[in-house]
C-alpha cells in the first residue's frame, strides 16, 4: 500500500510592493484634474494610487499635503516644459510666444489627460472651508502672469518691444486669453479651436506693444 504525504512548506509571501510615489502622484493628479480638490475623496485616491490609506497617510500626512505634493508634480511635468519655449532668447519674441501658447493649447486639449488647465480647474470647485488650499492655488497661478512679464520685460530691455508699453497690462491680458482657453477646452474644443485663438490673439500684437 503506498501511502502519500503531503510536506507542509511554508509559501514565501514574496517582497512587499514598493510605494511608487510618482505614478501614486500622476493617478492622484488625474482625479483633481478632473474632479477638483472638493469632490476627490481619499476613498477615491486609495482606490486610484492602489496604496492604501495608511501609506498616503505616512507619505503625504492627509488629502491637503497629497495635493500640494500633486501641484508640485503638476509644475514640474507640464509648466516647466511650457516655460522652456517661452524663455528661449533665440527665438523672436512673437514666435516665442506661440510656441509657448501653442504648447499649452495642447496640453489643454490632450486626450491623457482631463480638459484644460490643472490650477483653473481645481480653483472653481473649492469650498470657502478650503482657504489654505485655495491661497496656494492663487499663488501658483499668480506665477503664471509673472513669468509673461518676466518674458516681456526682457524682450523690452533687449529692444524688441518698445520702452513706452505697459508690459504689466500685456502680461494680464494674456494671461486672461490663457484662462479662457482652458474653459474653452473644458467644455470640448478642439486643439485647433484653440491654435485658432492663439492666431487671433497674436494679429492684435502689433496693437498691444503700440506705445
């Protein structure tokens, strides 16, 4: 008669997954992008990141510090890129300014990720309880205008816009053709809707940097 035995062997439960910040950031990112910061819960980033809750809780202390975290993403990945093709002094300050506007045309339109601007988007849906999180976006927009008079500024000390224009006025009014294109884009158009506007605004140049 035979007679089997079955060994107890211990299964190896394997090395624990490692917690992949920056792709935890992107997946967080894509839901305030197109939820905003009040309607993303934590339940929702959990079952977004796949981390669970004690490990945002241990890398991020709340949703607050997970957001920040995400907007410094945010900059990084997308803003930083958009800046490069403005800032470039080898280009003519008109072409430097539509490749920077064309850049952000289609980072708006993109299909990987939500319609339109990551800081507007997240800016119309906070609650007044929000305070801090809505000074930080302010801010961070904030720097968008400035670096348009940064640029402007420069290109007016190296000669190409005249001395006598509010570069400050200019830097606003672009920066308010910027945030319409984001709501114009989160409510479906197209990429070449945009670079449509983007032409329109740059045949008013001549018309902004008259002194």
């Amino acid at each position: 008669m035979t007679i089997e035995v079955s060994s107890c062997v211990k299964k190896s439960r394997g090395r624990p997954k490692v917690f992949d910040r920056e792709a935890a950031l992107d997946k967080a990112m894509t839901l305030f992008w197109q939820h905003g910061y009040e309607a993303t819960s934590l339940s929702d980033l959990v079952e977004a990141t796949g981390a669970k809750a004690p490990t945002l809780y241990a890398e991020f202390t709340n949703k607050e510090g997970l957001f920040r975290a995400v907007l410094d993403r945010y900059i990084a990945r997308f803003a930083g890129q958009h800046e490069a093709q403005l800032l470039c002094e080898e280009k003519p300050v008109v072409q430097a300014l539509k490749d920077y506007f064309t850049a952000v045309a289609v980072c708006f339109t993109s299909k990987d990720t939500p319609a339109g601007c990551f800081l507007i988007n997240t800016s119309a849906t906070l609650a007044a309880s929000s305070h801090a999180i809505a000074e930080t976006i302010k801010s961070r927009h904030a720097q968008q205008e400035q670096l348009l008079l940064r640029f402007l500024t420069q290109r007016q000390q190296l000669g190409e816009i005249s001395a006598g224009v509010n570069t400050q006025q200019v830097a606003q009014f672009l920066s308010c053709i910027l945030q319409g294109m984001s709501t114009s884009a989160r409510e479906g158009a197209s990429c070449d809707k945009l670079l449509q506007i983007i032409d329109t605004t740059l045949q008013l140049w001549p018309t902004l940097v008259k002194s």
